[in-house]
C-alpha cells in the first residue's frame, strides 16, 4: 500500500481535478468554483483521487468522490472520514448527507434517510437526484431541547433579576419619599416657628 496523504484543495491540483470529473462525467465547470469544498489524497506524494465536503448550516454533503487509482480507494476513504469528522465538529454539523454508493458509507454509520429525515435535507439540495443516505453526529433533537431549556432558564433568571431591581427601586422611592416628607415637615415646622418667634410681643 502507497503511502497516503490527505489534504485540502489548491489552485495547483485543478488540472488533475478537471480530468478527473472529465472521466466521472461530472460537472467540472460548477466544481472548479467550489475548489475549496475537496480534499485531496496523494499515493506516494501523487495525485490519486478527491472528495467533496459542502457544509450547509448545521449539515454537511459528501459529494463527487473519484479516484485515479481504486486500489488506494478504500485506504482513502478512511483516511478521508478521520479529517471530514473533524471538520464537520469545527463547523458545528449536526448531520452528513450522500448520494455517494460506495458500500464504505454504510459500513461506516449511514442509512437510507427516511422521509422524516429528508424534511431536514436542505433546500438547496432538494433538487439533487439520487437515494439518500445520512449519518446523524449530533441529537439534533436533544440539542433543541437543551436550548430551549437553557432559554427558559435564562428567561426565568432575568425575570427574577427584573423583579429584584423593581424591589428595590420601589425600596428607594419610598426612602426618598420619606426624607422629603421629613425635609418638608422641618421646613414648615421651621417657618412657624420663626413666624411665632417675630410675632411675639418685644420682639
């Protein structure tokens, strides 16, 4: 077995790349400008084959795998899956789509989607023909409710803070009521007191 490399994709490997979607039939126009979705294997530091990874959102798609060299086919797709886990952790994917056939996929943690599953599916790739095949990374579900929880429990926090602050606001205005009533009744007490004081006889 060849010594194997995994890369990301450079302007240099496009001449290898185009033939290579040239011999799949595949569209090389439209996948030269998503040059950076493919990672690229070397066998023995030469070009052998590339795979596709387009991250939509919360998922992902294998897309347009081929190789130059088959016997290096499986090897690959190993060494492959190990950086797409990876990266599909660094962008926060949820779940990984593929209308890839190999029988690596499967043995590797994806299933048909059920039609459930395919109302997820992005919009964008509706339109793709094929049977789809996913892999689920994360609860998606669990991971909506433990938001929703962590919401509730930062709504139910900031009320409590809220009320707190209106509290003690309510505290404060009463304080100040009190001292101006007290400064007020001073006040008054004093202007009588000096009214009697020069209203009295010799004085």
């Amino acid at each position: 077995m060849p010594q194997l490399n995994i890369r990301r994709a450079t302007v240099d490997d496009l001449p290898a790349l185009l033939a290579l979607w040239e011999a799949a039939r595949l569209p090389g126009a439209e996948l030269e400008s998503r040059l950076t979705e493919f990672q690229v294997v070397e066998a023995d530091g030469r070009f052998a084959g590339a795979l596709g990874l387009q991250v939509l959102r919360q998922h992902a798609r294998l897309h347009s795998e081929d190789y130059t060299d088959f016997s290096v086919a499986e090897a690959a797709r190993e060494a492959f899956w190990d950086r797409i886990l990876k990266m599909c952790a660094n962008h926060g994917v949820f779940r990984i789509w593929t209308l890839e056939t190999s029988p690596f996929w499967p043995r590797w943690g994806f299933h048909p989607a059920t039609p459930e599953q395919l109302e997820r599916l992005p919009e964008e790739w509706k339109s793709l023909e094929g049977n789809w095949l996913t892999l689920e990374l994360k609860n998606e579900a669990a991971i909506a409710q433990a938001l929703t929880e962590q919401f509730s429990g930062f709504m139910d926090t900031e009320k409590k803070q809220t009320e707190h602050l209106a509290a003690q606001a309510r505290r404060i205005r009463t304080i100040v009521t009190v001292i101006f009533f007290l400064i007020g009744f001073a006040s008054f007490g004093l202007a009588v007191w000096m009214y009697l004081h020069r209203s009295m006889p010799g004085r």
